[in-house]
C-alpha cells in the first residue's frame, strides 16, 4: 500500500542518514536511491518528502566530491520545496544554505553570500535566533566572508554563532570547536596572531573534552591551520 511504501521509504531515509554521519556516503546513497525509488511513486500530493530525500542524495554527493551532482539535487529539492511548502519555511532555508556551501567551495562567494543572506533571514523568522540551524548558516556566511577579506564581520558572525550554540547544546561541543577554528583563521587574515593562537588553544581543549581522536578531520584542519599561523608569525617577528 502507499502508506506502507511510504513508511519503508522513511527508514530507508533514516539508515542512509546513519551511513551518513559515519561517513560511509556510498552505502548512504544506496539507501537514499531506494527511498527515492518508492517515493517516485507514492509522494504524487505530496512532494516534501520526496524532497527531503532529493536533498540527503545532493549531501552524500558533495562530502564525496561530487558537487556538480550534489548541486543538482539540492535545486531539485529547492524547487519541489517552493511547489509544495510555504515562502518562508525550515526545509527551504536548508536547501539554500546547503546550496550555499556549494557556490563558496566553488569559489563563487558573491552567489553564496546572497544565498546565505536569504536562508539566514528565512530561518530567523521560521526558527526563531536560537537556533542550531541559524548557528550553522552564520558560520558559513562567516566562511564566505573570510574569503571575501571581511574577516572582522566575520568573526562577529562567529561570536554569535558560537554563544548560540553554547545557549542552545553546551558549551564543550564539537561544533563550538569547528566554529573557534574557523575564527582563529579570521583572525589570522587581520595579522591578529596571538588572538589567533588563543582560539586554536580553546578549539583543541573542546576536541579533547568531546573525546575526539588525534586523526579526527577536525582536528587535522585546525593542526594545519595553526601551522600556518605559527610559520608566519615567526615571518614577522
């Protein structure tokens, strides 16, 4: 029946998200693909599921590399959204943030900022200012800023970003440490070194309180990041 098909399509949905967040983005689009297949025939009234499951294959795709792919699937999902859901909604917001992502990694940073611009004021009227999704959209609208030599502005969006999260999960979370790093960086594009050190420093103890290993992603970045801070502030004494 619809409804049964419907229900397998949505555990299906739920393993892939679970391969997902282990990394494992090929065995996640295998579960995704399958959703998809079910849900290609019984969403006919209703997309948003459908769309849902459209925009998790465009995730997988681009943790993988392939963004092209990924983008693809986030304007499909963007535009059954629109079809379906209201002007201002949760799942709209997200689909332009993600697709956000897509434009700053490809380097079209004037695009990504305008996307992230409307997925941040979208999820401010709909979530409300304390939110983790709000959190995560100011980090990479931060990001893109960064990119853009507007590392001031950004490390404000950092500020907010990262008290958020604090106010909203706790204040020793790994996404509180992402957000630290990406400010050490900002602050190292203002030659601001020691400041710079200082949120490495702080980044490092969350990772260690979080109990993440020494090979976590994470952990490599800021690694990397502050070894460039520390090679050039030795440039400039």
């Amino acid at each position: 029946t619809p409804d049964a098909e419907l229900n397998m399509a949505s555990s299906l949905l739920g393993l892939g998200r679970v391969e997902c967040s282990e990394g494992k983005h090929s065995e996640a689009l295998t579960y995704y693909t399958q959703a998809q297949k079910l849900q290609n025939t019984t969403c006919t009234d209703n997309n948003i599921y459908l769309a849902r499951t459209l925009h998790a294959i465009g995730v997988s795709n681009v943790r993988k590399g392939s963004t092209d792919e990924g983008m693809s699937f986030y304007r499909e999902a963007l535009r059954l959204q629109r079809d379906c859901l209201p002007d201002v909604h949760p799942d709209v917001a997200k689909s332009l943030s993600s697709i956000g992502v897509v434009q700053a990694s490809t380097g079209h940073i004037n695009e990504a900022i305008i996307t992230f611009e409307k997925a941040l004021a979208m999820q401010r009227m709909c979530l409300g200012n304390e939110h983790v999704e709000v959190a995560r959209t100011l980090n990479n609208l931060g990001i893109a800023l960064v990119s853009q030599q507007q590392s001031k502005k950004a490390i404000e969006l950092y500020d907010q970003a990262k008290n958020m999260i604090e106010r909203t999960l706790k204040k020793d979370h790994p996404f509180i440490a992402d957000i630290v790093v990406n400010k050490a960086n900002a602050h190292f594009q203002c030659d601001e070194y020691e400041g710079s050190i200082d949120c490495f420093n702080d980044a490092f103890r969350i990772y260690r309180v979080c109990g993440l290993p020494n090979d976590h992603p994470s952990i490599v970045r800021a690694l990397n990041l502050m070894s460039r801070v520390r090679h050039q502030e030795n440039l400039t004494i």
